[in-house]
C-alpha cells in the first residue's frame, strides 16, 4: 500500500521468494518498506546540489525476513561488502568510496 504524508511517500510490501534447490522447495517471506522524502530531506538534498554539487535522493529501502534472521547488508543499487548490524538490509543513497568499500 502505497501511502503519501505531507513530507514523503511511504510503501510497504509483503513479498514471498520461492527457492527450489532439487526436489526441496523453500519459501521465504520479506517485508519490504520504501520511503522517499518531500519534506525537509528533500529540501536538504536540493540545497546541497545547489551549493556544494552534490546530488542524491532522500530515499532508502529496507527488506526484513519474517523468518529466519540474516546479516543485513548495506546496498548503494549493489551489494556493499558493509554489513548493517541490524538484521535487515538497506538500500539508499549512500555517499561510498570510488572501490564501494566503505562510506564516506
């Protein structure tokens, strides 16, 4: 459901990833949640492509396993080899190095 407030858009799915490895087949359910900020994030982000060339998106994304607990990882679009140690992983716009290694 998609759900707009007065600084952002929120969405949460359910999602259900069905594996099969032979004649074992294994369902894995996720909640993912989306946020994109029209409030002050977004302001912010403008303000500093503006003033300092910076661009990105006040936006994130973040998948958490109603089942079995993960190492969260870190994701810049890609995997980072960065782990979130929260059990879920997150994607945004992270500012990382020119080897995607660590944040800057």
């Amino acid at each position: 459901a998609v759900r707009r407030h007065a600084d952002g858009i929120n969405r949460v799915v359910d999602l259900a990833i069905k594996e099969q490895h032979g004649k074992v087949v294994e369902i894995r359910r996720w909640k993912v949640a989306n946020r994109l900020d029209t409030g002050e994030a977004l302001k912010f982000a403008h303000d500093k492509a503006f003033l300092e060339g910076c661009r990105f998106i006040p936006w994130i994304q973040m998948a958490l396993p109603l089942r079995s607990p993960i190492q969260g990882l870190l994701h810049c679009f890609l995997a980072l080899p960065i782990e979130s140690r929260l059990g879920v992983h997150i994607n945004a716009f992270f500012e990382v190095s020119s080897n995607r290694r660590e944040l800057v």
